[in-house]
C-alpha cells in the first residue's frame, strides 16, 4: 500500500489557515488542514466575529442618543445577554458549518486532532503520520498568564469569560496594552458596567498617531470610563466575593474593588509542535519567517500569530499570509504587502489604521507630509455629531506617495479599504486630492486631508 | 474709477460653485461668486444634507430591529417631526455659515442677487454691471410641474414639502423615475405612513444591474411598500381632503385615495440666465460641455446641474466639475474622469453604484467577467443581518481593469470609494482579489467578489 503524500498539510484551520488550504487546492495540490479544537479558529469562534457581534450592539445602542437629539422617543435600553449569547453561538455554528463546506468543496481532507512534526516530511497526528511535501504551520496563539501578584486567582480572567457568562459583571477590571480592551471596555460600560481600563503603556493605542488615541481616549473618557495609563497592578486579594486590586498609576496608588480582572494578552503557540524536530528556531517567541512565509527550513511556511507579536494577531493578516504561503507551496512566487495591515477597533468611533504613523514615517528617513480633515467640519460627520471623528493621511515628500491613513469614526473599519488600495496601488496625495468621492460620505474628508496635507484644502477652515 | 475685471466669475453658489470658486481662488484668481437664494444649493439646503439628515434617523430605527434580535430590549420608536426639522434646520444654518467662511477665508466676494449674462465677459446683477475674464455657470436645476391630469392641484407637490411639513402624512404616493423617492418611501414607511412608490419604469432604478434593483425592491416590499412599475397617473381629483388616484400600471387600473403626491422631477434651470447673449445654445434641455467644463464660448464654462440630465444631479459630480473648469479657467488643463461618479442612496440598506454595469460594458464592446459576493456570507455582514446585501464586479477580460463596482448594504456609501479609487488607478481583478482588507467587514466582500470573477473565490460556497 502506498502512502499518501500530501502536496500541502496545514497546521491549524483557523483565520490564516483555511485559506492557506483553500489556496493550495485552487492551485491543484493535495490538501489536508490538521484542528484540534474548532474550525475557524479564535478569530470566528472567540474572538473577532463573537466580540465584533457584542460591538454591533454595544453600537446601535450608542446610536440611540444621536436618535434622541434627531426627535427620536425610545426608551432606555437594556441588554438580555443570554439573548446576545445565543444568537452570537448560532452565527459561529453557522460560520463554522460553512467552513467545513468550503473545505469539502475544494477537496480538502480535515484531520481533527493535535499534529505534530515527527521529522522531515512527517506529521504525528492521533497516532497516525501524514506525510506532506510542503507544511504550513498555523496553528495561532495561545493565553498568556498575566505578569502581577496573585494572577492566578479565579477572577482574574481572559477575554472567554464574556463568551460563556450568564449576566454581565457590574464593576471590572480590563488590564493590559491590548487594543482588543477598548472595545470591551465600552461595550461593558454601555450595559452598566463600572469600567477601569488599565494599560502599562503612556496612553492608549501607543503605537498610533496622537490624533487617534486622544481623540479615542477622549470619548472613552466622556463615557466614564475610568482610563489609566503607565498601571502596574502592584496588589491583589480576594475580598467579599471580588478583588481587592492595589494599582499604581500615573495617578499614583490606588486601590479598587472588582468583580473580575480581565486580561487579552496571547502568544504565538509554539509548544508541543515538534518544532525542534525540525530545527525551527524554538528559542524566539515566535516563528521567524520572511516575506514569502517561508521559515529557515525547506517547504515549510508559518502564517498567523505564530509568526507574529501580539501587536500583529490580527486575521486578515494571518488569511493575506495564508494564501501566500500556499501559493509559495505550489510552486508560486508571492510576497506579502507589509504595508497595509490595518490596525481595527469596533469601537465607537471606530478605528481603523493603515500604513505607517507620522512619527514611523519619519523614523524611517522620509520627509512627510501630513494632512488631517475632521469630520466635525464634514456634512455626514455633522449629521452623525462626530465630534470626535478625523482621517489624517501621511505622505512622503518627494513623489507625494501616501504611507499611512488612520481613521477614527463611524465606518472607519469600511473607510480602511481606501487607505488599503491607495497604498498598495502607490497612490499619490496630488491624485487623492483630486478623487471624487460620493456626497454626502465621510470619505470626502479622505480627499479633502490630502487636500490639507497639500495646502489646499477646499472646505476646512 | 478703473472696472475691475474678476479672473472668475461662478454663478451659482451650490455644490458645484463654492468649490469652484475656492479653486479658482487658491490658484491666484480674483473670484466673485453670485448667488440669488442660499449658499450651498439645492444640496446643502433642500437635497442631499435635509434628506441625508433624515435617512440618518430612519436608518438608527431601522437598526433597533437588529438590536431586537441580539437580546437588546426597546421600547416602539416614535418620532417628533419638528425636532427631527429643527436639528436639520440648525445643521443646515452653520453649514451655510460655513460656505461663507471658506469664501470669505479664500478673499472670494460674495455677490447675493440673480445673475444674468449682459454680454460678452459683462454680467448683469441686481442693476450692477460685473466684469469677468471667466464665467463658470453653476446655477443648478429647477422643479419641474409633473405631467399628469391635474398635477396643479395643491397636494401634489415636489420633496420640499417634507422640510416644512409639521407632521408626517399617513398615506402618500411618490411618482417618478427618480431614485431619491426610494429613500423618502423608506423614511416615511418607517414612520407609520402607508407608501405607495410608482415608477414609470420597468423596474426600480432601472438603469442599475438587476442584482442591485432587485434586492432593494424585495427589502422594500417587505416593509410594506406598495411599489408599481410602468406606472402612469391616468386620472387625478380632490376627493374629501385629499387626493383620488387613478393610477395605471403594470397591475391594471386602480384607484388609490392619498394625502398628497410627491414628486421630485427638476431640470437644468436655463430660463433668465441670458444664455442667448453669449449664443450658448439654449434649444438643448441642458448646456452641453467637453470634459474640460468649457461650453463652445471660450472662457465660459458649465457645471452640475445644468449640465446633465436629472440621472446625473449628483452634487459630488457637481463638485469635481467645478474644481475642473476653476483649474481650465486659471489656465490649467484638468479633464473629467467620466468613470466614476457614484451613483448612491441612502436607504437601507445603502446603494451605491460606481461605474458600468455589465450590460453597459457589454454594450461598450467590453468582453467582460462579473463576480458578486452575497453579504450573507460575509462574517460581518451576518452579523449585521445584511440578508440583501451584495457587492458586484464587473471587469474587462483583455487586461482584467475593474470598469465597474456595485453595492448594496450597510456602509455601501462608504465602500464605494473603494470602487473609485480602483478604477481611477486602473487596478485589475488580480490586484483586487489579492487586496488584503481589514476583518471582519463587509469590504472583504470586495475582494471576494473579485476572486469570484476569476473563478476562484475562497469562501463562497
């Protein structure tokens, strides 16, 4: 009998490697993705789509108050989260199902279980052994323990809490530099929450440009949610059924009571792949790859957060690396756009960062241009009171080309797309200016800050 | 006393003249710019921003039936029409004042008064004579009387009723082709008012691809709009404080009792601008310009509205054309891009249209791929219930050049500057499906669709 060799074997059927299967088998390879838990990974099932599904409703309620100023008589509004639960679990079966048909249609073959790199070419999975010519290793991150005093406690808990609780706490803890935090921390305020959002960085969103963040912080602010920056849980206890946290801030030493600390910090998941059967580098926090996803071993790629900090755990990069790595493996010659992974927030106002920031741009030897319309001054932005909103476009100097776009308001998850494609397609501030967006969108400000980054604004005063 | 002679001269201070003035201005110009009612036009004070302003409010109610399936508990929505028309108002007051400032900011005179061309570079305005090197006419579009069996009668009036109405109407027909009644048919569907939509046309927006047309009629139909097709208004009466229809239409004859008709017909507004003083041709419905805004007298350029059949009264198309002939008049040498002006509604959900169907790009000879990607099967677009939504491409076959992009769904406004600046960089199907954008959104649904056209989408079953 002759044993089957696969063309590809994917480690991990989540964001990045479902597509790296899909990819593979469109080009004609023999295809087989390895899960150990759910298809579709963290993202569909405990991440993205589960807390995208909370935001969506954390935001039409967000809504009602520019419908109350607009004439609009509603009532207060309250949340049934059992409700939200169960309809945000029939989503992701649903999703998961269509997963796996998207896998049956293509031919591939689903592997449930654990694999492990067992030598060259050869996987261990339930005790069996694939074989494979080319592997792609996505099999994502994993939680991190958090780094303070008595982190072990019961109530100190990740992100999964909200995905399997019954009512909703009344006064938490959100700790951590992840942005991920922002969006819970609104949404838990919006329910009736007491919201202390704690991160270890100087302000929120660090890496993003302080048009973003402040503008952020301020409407978070606005909403009583009680921010602190450069924290250091210092203290904790069990006290009367919650936590008794010791937290030193910028503000000094304080001490708060809480139901639950909630972290989100993740790592890429390198444990127990085998990897040192290989000589893949297991001493990184994560697998080193370049930008054809290979890593240092021939026919094996790594995709997702396991080639990545958790700055980087983002799903449409590990899908944009999967399909990479797959066609790579077949015999391509593909190379990832580091340019333009956008940087997101459901919150509301949303965020959405592309490209490099001012300070990155300069950092990297350009002369920049910067140019920012808020939305404030935009008819839409007006209608919807964006009062916080603004697109700030970055350019270099010498051809124009844009480098980086960042958004803050409503649709900036959507508004992203162009920042994508004016990036990718090397676009200049000069034809930007000029671009003709429909009236009345949020968009035009997109033109009309590179109008401003040129010196001609046409509307702002 | 010498005669000042402005470089620029707009007549019209609407969507299309302020910024033609502002450019003209920002290229060393001395501009004067005319107008005989309000800054900022038909689009500002009576079209895009009022109406817009009002969608906005539907469309927050719209969202709460979401919001009912995700556990959030509301009471029945009812609105205060006067706060709804006084928030407008108030919006609509510091809009102008801010036309005024980006006038006043860019040293433009503002001349309030009818203008009427007296001569050769000679312009007559309240009695005064105004001189100019350049004339840019920007006087927009008229209302037109509807023609029909008594369509004089009172109760037949045109979309302005609705800015000074007190209270809404409980039983309305909208007649016409135009695509804007669609929106008001939602609006006031939405607040209790029974709505009978009639086009004369086969279809709603009959010049759009099936795809889209469809899938607005059957969101349309099910809140209860009773739409008519091939419709024609045979008889017309006052009947008890209101209106006896006989209205023919695909269905037969029927006779329908309503408050008032609404009807949105307008036209380029050509009468008393002393065309015939210029010989600018004044037999055509509208004044007829090359793709650099100029008209056949040299120096005297035309824009927006009064240039284009009502399909085409798209402010933001008004504005580009006047940035154009400002740079042509100051001696530049801009030219239309004629590809991309975007066809959009406010409905929800939103549509919006940009470039050719494929039955146009057939017509133009093109050999062509159309891909679509139903928001159903998007992640996010589950979320959000988008059971309508759809994104389709339409691309030649020869070099893959995306020719044309429609949308239907939450935030189609906005996505649609994706489509713009696709085909304004020529970007190819290959590019586009490669395009990376941010998860989870209804943009991905982009590229989705541009796989699709290629014969290998990802995700779609």
């Amino acid at each position: 009998m002759t044993e089957e060799i696969y063309d590809v074997v994917v480690l991990g059927g989540g964001a990045g490697g479902v597509p790296a299967a899909v990819r593979a088998a469109q080009l004609g390879g023999t295809v087989a993705v390895i899960e150990q838990e759910n298809f579709g990974g963290l993202c569909m099932n405990k991440g993205c789509i589960p807390f995208g599904h909370m935001m969506t409703a954390s935001n039409i309620v967000g809504n009602l108050s520019l419908g109350r100023d607009m004439g609009l008589h509603v009532s207060e509004v309250s949340l049934d989260y059992e409700i939200l639960v169960r309809r945000q679990n029939e989503l992701i079966d649903f999703m998961r199902k269509g997963v796996v048909g998207t896998l049956v249609k293509n031919g591939i073959d689903r592997i449930e279980g654990r694999g492990r790199i067992s030598g060259k070419g050869r996987m261990d999975v339930n005790g069996n052994t694939i074989a494979f010519k080319n592997l792609i290793l996505a099999s994502g991150g994993e939680w991190i323990m958090p780094d303070f005093p008595n982190s072990d406690l019961d109530d100190v808990v990740n992100t999964n809490y909200l995905l399997e609780a019954k009512i909703l706490p009344k006064r938490v803890l959100l700790f951590g530099r992840i942005p991920w935090l922002v969006e819970i921390a609104q949404f838990l305020n919006r329910f009736g929450c007491q919201v202390i959002l704690a991160t270890q960085d100087k302000s929120l969103l660090s890496d993003e440009s302080k048009t973003i963040s402040s503008r952020l912080r301020k409407t978070l602010k606005s909403s009583g949610i009680d921010i602190k920056h450069d924290a250091e849980i210092i203290n904790l206890a069990k006290n009367n059924g919650g936590l008794q946290v010791e937290i030193k801030s910028k503000n000094g030493i304080e001490e708060v009571f809480v139901e639950k600390i909630i972290t989100a910090e993740r790592k890429a998941a390198l444990k127990g792949l085998g990897l040192e059967n290989l000589q893949i580098d297991k001493g990184a926090d994560f697998i080193k790859v370049n930008e054809k996803m290979e890593t240092k071993i021939n026919g094996v790629y790594a995709i997702g957060d396991i080639t990545e900090e958790q700055s980087r755990h983002y799903s449409h990069l590990a899908s944009e690396e999967g399909v990479i790595a797959a066609e790579n493996a077949m015999g391509g010659k593909a190379e990832l756009d580091q340019r333009t992974c956008t940087r997101i927030l459901y919150s509301q106002p949303e965020v959405a960062c592309v490209g490099l920031t001012a300070k990155e741009a300069k950092a990297a030897g350009y002369d920049v241009y910067v140019g920012a319309a808020p939305l404030s001054m935009n008819p839409y932005g007006m209608i919807l009171s964006e009062n916080e909103g603004i697109i700030e476009v970055v350019a270099e100097k010498k051809y124009g080309e844009i480098l980086g776009v960042h958004f803050i308001g409503t649709s900036a998850s959507e508004m992203a797309g162009q920042a994508v494609l004016a990036i990718r397609m090397e676009m200049t501030l000069e034809e930007l200016a000029k671009t003709s967006f429909p009236h009345p969108t949020l968009s035009e400000s997109l033109a009309e800050a590179a109008r401003e980054a040129l010196g001609v604004p046409i509307y702002l005063p």
